[in-house]
C-alpha cells in the first residue's frame, strides 16, 4: 500500500519572496533577472526536462520547492478533509478543489437546511458558513485496480451498476475513456457530501508535463488544497503552473493586469469544456474564481512570475509593501517582452504534446511538407534524441513574430480540451449512474442560469 507523505505546511507570506523567486529562475533566456536578495542555493538548470521518479522529498531541487503549491486553510477543516479520504483506500497523491473548499461567490452565513451535507463535521460547517458545497476531491493511486478492488469492498454504494461487474472492468472504464479519471458523486463520508475522482498516479504525472488533456493539469492551475503529497507530483505540478503562466503570456497583449492573467490562467482548461458551450457552468465562473481567491492566485504565482526573465510588474513599488498581496483591492498592472526570440523562447518550453499541436497549425499555415517538417524537428533535438527545450529554434521564433499567435494559441488549447472533457461528461452518466448523473447535470444546468 502506498504510504501517504506528511505534508509540508506553507507558512503565510506576508511578503514578496524575492529570493526564492531568483532562485527558480529558468532558463528562457541567457540572460535573467538578479537580485541582492539572491541565495546562495543552485536550482539545477535542467530541473523542468528531467522526467525523474523521486521518493523522498529530500531529493527536491532545494528546501521549499513547490511551497508555493500549499495554500492553507485552517488546521480543523484540513483535518476534517483528511479524515474523509482516509475512509477510502490509501492513495499516493490528494487534493479537494472548487467551491465547497474555496468560495467562488461571496460567501454568507446560511441555514443549516440549505446545506448538502446530510451530518457535517462542525469544522466543515464553518469553513463553509452553515450552507456549504459538495466538497470535491481527486485522489491519485498508483494501481486503479486495486484502488477500486478495496473500494468496492468497502463502499459497493458509491458505485453506480458498473461496480457490479468488478474492479477490472471499473479500472478499465477509469483509465481509458475520457481524461482518465473515474467520478463517484454524491457520497456521504462522515456527514459530509463529496464527489471523489479516482486517477492513476501516472496519467496524473502525465497530464501535469505534458498537458494531454489539461482536465487534471487545468484543475491545479487553481487554488486548491492539497491533503496527501508525492514528491514527483509536486515537481511536476511546478511544470504544469509555469507552463500555465508562459502559454497565458502566448495569449495577452504586452501590458496587462493581474485579474487578466489569472483569469487567462484560470480558463485554459474551460476553453472547448462542453459544460461551457451548453450552459451547464455560470458563465461568470472564470471571473467568480479570481475575483474571490486573488490572494491565493498570488501566492500560487507571484513567485513563478518574478521567475521569468521576460516578464515583470509595471507597478513594482506596490509589491514593496509587506502586506500587499492580502489587499484584494489591488489589480497590478504587468508587462511583457513581445521580442520574437523571447517569445519563442517560451513556445519552446511550451508542454509537449500542447507545443505539438501548436506546431502543427503553423505547419499547416505555412504549407510546410511533411518529411521537410519532420526534418526540422529532428534538427533540434540533441543526441540522445530529446527536444532541447532551453531555446527556441528558427520554428519557434517564426511562430512566435505571427501576429495570429494568440489565435493558434486559443485554438491549440480548445483541441486539447474539447475531446476529452466530452467523452468525460458522457463517461459520468455511466459512471455516476442515472439518478445522480442526471441530478449532477440539473444542478450543473442551474448554476449556468445564474449571473
């Protein structure tokens, strides 16, 4: 059985740490940011391009790699969260996520009536206000199978009849269909209703580096609070939320604000979601998450932003003073560097299978030949056959001085979703069961209605 790792608490930042920020500077460039502030600790320039299997936290880059990723709550309502998943079979990897953990509304005091949770924990009831969501949570296990075996075992009703044919066939339907991942909703655990997604650990690595689908990569480019951690995950999550930050910079025009990018950062994974096109999310969803979690977006990204050689703060005294990422108020300014190079710079260390897709729209627009495209590829790779990711290639910079870029970009990512997340929403019918399929859609359906 896999043992679950303690996990690192963050400590509350009540400044820029500028520092740690300088010493995750990547490689965009050859030339970076410095600061006076800068440690004396080395990250290993290769850290993203180092597809390593780690089994101990010791082996991070450095100390408080990651750190960024821990958005806290308060100790009773982690432990609350904790509880529940460990009524289910041990996993690798956790986390809870959406509105019943962090509000995506103003949140209000309500009547115990309203909420979903049949006999909640006191702590989930205050973190909520009284009303309250269904909690979500991904779990990531190493086998499905034997996830799903001793699940069955225990908990035969949160399966819908699928669970009748076993857990091989469970497994199946998990792995293979959709994103990956296999949703049971509306499960009451210790009093509280939850929708778990089970996933294995390796389509869940995957999708963080590579960007497959970007249905679990999409869900971490939010605030979310993370309860069982895997050293491997959490390198590959640092992937996924830079990557999110470099493919949203591909998007914007050169001077923008801080809600524009976490709003272009919180919509990647929504863009092609058959959820959205048929009005089955708010359509203020987007706008909801960043106006009302700005200081965790913050906390997530800032450091991953002083990171980046070609990308900085316009209101930069602002962020001098201690307490200027709890003050919700504030919607900074940025800018950006629109050299072709740089730009191409970042196309390059664009996720592969989503830099893939991007480099095949300009292969088509250019009417480049198939062998001759291949051929190019070839030439940038090294010797042992993998993509030099460091700088961009004459490709990368061609692409990147087309003015259509953010449209290739747009589209690139709709194909990475649209498919995917559709077969995945269908999947939930039969995963889900009838009954609670289709309340999960009518409620979906609800909350489309609302502005």
């Amino acid at each position: 059985m896999a043992q679950r790792p303690l996990i690192l608490r963050l400590a509350v930042r009540r400044q820029p740490l500028t520092g740690y920020a300088r010493r995750f500077a990547s490689n965009e460039t050859s030339s970076s940011k410095t600061s006076s502030t800068q440690t004396t600790t080395a990250v290993p320039p290769d850290w993203e391009d180092e597809a390593q299997t780690l089994s101990e936290f010791t082996q991070l880059p450095y100390k408080d790699f990651g750190k960024n990723q821990l958005i806290e709550t308060n100790e009773e309502f982690k432990r609350a969260l904790r509880n529940i998943l460990r009524k289910l079979p041990p996993v690798t990897y956790a986390f809870a996520y959406g509105s019943g953990v962090f509000p995506q509304s103003d949140v209000t005091t309500s009547r115990i009536t309203n909420s979903p949770h049949p006999n909640p924990p006191e702590a989930i009831l205050k973190w909520q206000k009284g009303g309250g969501k269904m909690i979500d949570f991904i779990v990531a296990a190493r086998y499905t199978e034997h996830f799903h075996s001793l699940n069955l075992a225990r908990h035969r009703d949160h399966y819908s009849f699928l669970g009748s044919l076993g857990s091989g066939i469970v497994s199946h339907v998990n792995d293979k269909y959709g994103a990956g991942v296999y949703f049971n909703p509306y499960v009451d655990v210790n009093g509280a209703m939850i929708k778990y997604g089970v996933v294995s650990l390796q389509t869940l690595h995957r999708d963080l580096t590579d960007w497959d689908t970007l249905y679990l990569a999409g869900r971490l480019h939010k605030p979310v609070k993370i309860l069982f951690e895997e050293p491997s995950i959490r390198v590959a999550n640092q992937r996924n939320l830079l990557s999110a930050v470099r493919c949203s910079l591909l998007l914007l025009p050169p001077t923008f604000t801080e809600k524009q990018l976490y709003c272009t950062i919180a919509g990647l994974s929504y863009q092609g979601d058959p959820r959205m096109d048929y009005g089955s999310e708010n359509p203020r969803k987007i706008e909801n998450i960043v106006t009302h979690q700005i200081r965790n977006f913050r906390l997530l990204y800032h450091d991953l932003i002083m990171s980046l050689p070609n990308v900085s703060y316009i209101d930069d005294k602002a962020i001098q003073n201690p307490d200027w990422m709890d003050d919700t108020k504030l919607d900074l300014r940025l800018q950006q560097d629109m050299d072709p190079e740089r730009r191409g710079n970042i196309v390059r260390r664009l996720p592969k299978s989503f830099r893939e897709k991007l480099y095949f729209l300009y292969q088509r627009k250019f009417a480049i030949p198939g062998r001759e495209f291949q051929e190019m590829l070839d030439a940038s790779k090294d010797e042992e056959g993998i993509l030099k990711k460091q700088l961009g290639g004459p490709f990368d910079r061609r692409i990147a001085g087309e003015t259509d870029l953010p449209d290739m970009v747009a589209r690139a990512v709709h194909q990475t979703v649209k498919w995917p997340s559709t077969v995945q929403s269908i999947k939930s019918f039969f995963t889900a069961g009838p009954t609670r399929g289709w309340r999960y859609l009518q409620e979906k359906r609800a909350k489309g209605k609302e502005r």
